[in-house]
C-alpha cells in the first residue's frame, strides 16, 4: 500500500497553485506577497498564469507569466516563481517584459498611444 503525504509542497508548480492558485484564495497570496515586499510595493490586485498570452501570429510563441500583479499605483509587474536554475532566465524575462509593454499599445492606435508606458517592473 503506497502511503500518500497529507502536505503540499509550496515550492512546487503544483502545490503552490494548489494553495494560492484560486480566485478564492487569491487575497492570502496578496497577503503573503505584500508581506514579503514590506512596503516596496502593494499589491491591489493580480492575474494567475491562466492568463497566456498568444503572439501576435502564428508563428510567435505564447508567453506565461505565473503572476501578473497590479500594484496600488496601478502600475504592473511580474512575479516568475522559480524553484530551479533556468537557462537563458533573464532573456527570457526580457521577453515576458516585452510583451506586458508592447500589449499596452492600443491596436492601430500607435500614435495615440505615443508609447505612454505604464510603470512595468519585473520581480
């Protein structure tokens, strides 16, 4: 008989979205992240990795971000959770970055936007 564990591992993909991964227990992740920020940002408000986000052809890949958070001055930035050393991490969050800016652009509205970004940060 295979004795199965009555605790989630945190530090997994699967227990961390088990845990804090639902619209229900969406505000103890707020809690918790605005604790481990201590005053740098607060956080009103975040979007799981559900949201994917599709290029803009065909032949452009899909990005997931595991937490897009919408601080209290409205401005937005990624939180990547990470457990393991990640080849090519930091070009790939340079790509994750570009995306979150460039979906700012209103569609054929280039000039009206006048590249008026809003305060990104990635974590």
């Amino acid at each position: 008989m295979q004795q199965t564990s009555r605790y989630i591992d945190l530090t997994t993909d699967y227990g961390f979205k088990r845990v804090f991964g639902t619209d229900v227990n969406k505000d103890i992740l707020i809690d918790f992240l605005n604790d481990l920020f201590q005053g740098r940002k607060i956080i009103k408000d975040l979007v799981y990795n559900k949201n994917e986000q599709v290029g803009d052809t065909s032949k452009l890949g899909t990005v997931i971000f595991d937490l897009i958070c919408t601080a209290d001055d409205d401005s937005q930035f990624i939180i990547e959770v990470q457990r393991s050393r990640q080849e090519n991490f930091k070009e790939r969050i340079i790509y994750y970055g570009s995306k979150l800016i460039s979906d700012q652009a209103l569609k054929g509205k280039r000039e009206e936007w006048a590249y008026a970004i809003t305060d990104c940060r990635i974590q």
